[in-house]
C-alpha cells in the first residue's frame, strides 16, 4: 500500500530545542541544589521522556523528586525555553511541497501538546499539519509507541499507510511496534551508532530528501 500519512517528531527532527531543553534542565537543577558543570553533556537528553532523564540526572528513584524538577524545568521552559529554538533548514517549504501533494501530516512528539502547538505556531509550520500530538503533561503518551497507537486511533489511520519521520531510535522502536517504518534524520540528536543499531529503513541529511525519498518508496511499493 503507497504511504498517504507521514508522522513527524519535532526535536531534532523540525527545529533544533538545544538552547531551551538545556537551559530549562540546568535551571531546575540549580533550583533543587544539585548545580550541573558547565561541560556537564545534555545532548542525549533530547529525545527520551524528559522526567526520566530528570530521575537519571539527579541519580534518584525517588518519584516525588523527579516530578518537583520537572515541575522546575516547565516554570522556566514554558515562558522562555519554548521558544529558544531553530527550525532546521528546508523544514517549511518541504511540509509546504508535502501538503501540496496530498500527503497527511501529522506531528507525533514526545514533548507535551501544549508546548508542541505553541512551538510550530510560532514558526507558522502549523499550517501545514492536519493535526499535532504529543504528550499530556500528566506524562501519557510521552513512549513513542504509546503516542503512535493513539494517533492511529484518534485519525482512523492504517499503519501500512503511514511512514513516521525523527532522529532518535525511540521513533524507530515505536512506529516498528506498530509495523510502520521510520525514515531517520541524521542531523538530530541520534548518534551514528543509536541509528545504526535501531535500523530506520533510510536516513536523510537534509530534511527535504524527504520528498523523493518518500516518492521512492512509494514507486517500490506499486512495483512490488
């Protein structure tokens, strides 16, 4: 069956969050007293459910704790932090091109809707998306195969027809819990070994080979 529905991360996949995820992360920190080193590395931070890496930040188990930082990194986060962020090259004219073609867009980020929405309104890729999901911020639906079976669910979508679109191996793991494949951004925030062992069907440098490489695929599928 030819792809009609293309599912699409958002950090370090559409924009780059690194200023305002980091930022946000050293701020709550410091606010529980446990200060992170400058050249303390964040980066792997992007991507996985944010109280988890919290909970792996502040080396605790403690479920109280791990919520009062997360509390701490959305008061400084959802004022500032949302918005201390870049849309990576060829973003919008690609999704623009997309639309234009038929295809269904639809954001499926880790992040909290709330924030998700605000983002891409405020850098006009809203307009291109027939609709945006993420988590809730009681922490629902922040596991990617979570949030995909929702997506599915709520938009009447078959699987066989969608492709799913991110930078990290939790994408990959959780549209393959569904039967989806992912085509993988290399520019993000996964690194060359994550994506080799998580093993998306194609990795892209440029967000706009996503155009001829979801073409291909799908001349590939009416030839098989």
């Amino acid at each position: 069956m030819t792809i009609k529905n293309i599912l699409i991360d958002l950090d370090g996949t559409l924009t780059d969050p690194k200023a305002g995820i980091h930022g946000s992360i050293r701020f709550a920190l410091e606010q529980l007293g446990q200060p992170l080193a400058d050249e303390f590395d964040l980066d792997w931070t992007i991507g996985p459910p944010l109280k988890a890496s919290l909970a792996k930040l502040l080396n605790t188990q403690d479920d109280a704790l791990a919520e009062q930082a997360l509390a701490a990194y959305r008061e400084r986060f959802s004022v500032i932090g949302l918005f201390e962020n870049k849309v990576y090259p060829t973003v919008a004219e690609t999704l623009q091109q997309l639309q234009a073609q038929g295809y269904g867009l639809f954001l499926a980020t880790a992040k909290p809707t709330i924030y998700a929405k605000q983002i891409l309104v405020h850098f006009n890729l809203d307009q291109y998306f027939t609709e945006m999901y993420g988590s809730e911020l009681t922490g629902e639906r922040t596991n990617k195969a979570d949030l995909i079976a929702y997506i599915l669910e709520k938009e009447q979508l078959d699987a066989q027809q969608c492709i799913m679109v991110g930078d990290r191996q939790y994408d990959v793991i959780g549209a393959r819990a569904h039967g989806i494949e992912t085509i993988a951004v290399n520019y993000g925030y996964g690194t060359v070994e994550e994506l080799a062992q998580a093993q998306p069907i194609v990795q892209i440098s440029q967000f706009n080979e996503l155009i001829e490489c979801v073409d291909q695929l799908n001349a590939e599928r009416k030839v098989s």
